[in-house]
C-alpha cells in the first residue's frame, strides 16, 4: 500500500473511531438519563447501521478518487507537469 493509501485509510479509521465513540456515548448517556422513546437494542441498533453506512459510503469515496488518480497520474500534490 501507498504512502497516499495509509493517509486514506488512517483518516477512514479515525472517522470510524470518532463516530463509534459518540455513537456508543450518546447511547449510553440517554440511556442513562432515560431519555430514550425506543428500546436499548434499537438504539445500539441504530449506531452499528450508522458505523456500517459510513464504511459503504467511505469505500465508494476512495473508489472514486483512486479512479481520478489512476485517469490522471501526472496531477499529485500540487506538481506541474514539465512545459513541452
């Protein structure tokens, strides 16, 4: 894998952990404070279709930008291609 394909992946798997840590907190707490109208497993429910939709979505959004990359190599990071 790439130097660019880490940096891709790296910035999915923090998405991942940043929604799955407030999903799973909010959860909690409304369950807690008993502010829930639905039952616990809908709720949990809920967050793993939520973490389970982001993965769908992120892999399609690499699919594309990997595609732009592969039509057209010479347009990285900023550089020009030489004058002809």
């Amino acid at each position: 894998m790439a130097a660019d394909g880490r940096q891709v992946a790296g910035i999915g798997l923090v998405g991942l952990i940043q929604m799955g840590i407030i999903g799973i907190v909010g959860v909690s707490v409304a369950l807690i404070i008993g502010s829930l109208t639905i039952s616990a497993s809908a709720a949990f429910s809920t967050v793993v279709w939520l973490i389970v939709w982001f993965l769908l979505g992120f892999v399609m959004y690499s699919l594309v930008f990997a595609a732009l990359r592969r039509w057209c190599p010479g347009r990285r990071r900023g550089r020009r291609r030489p004058a002809e």
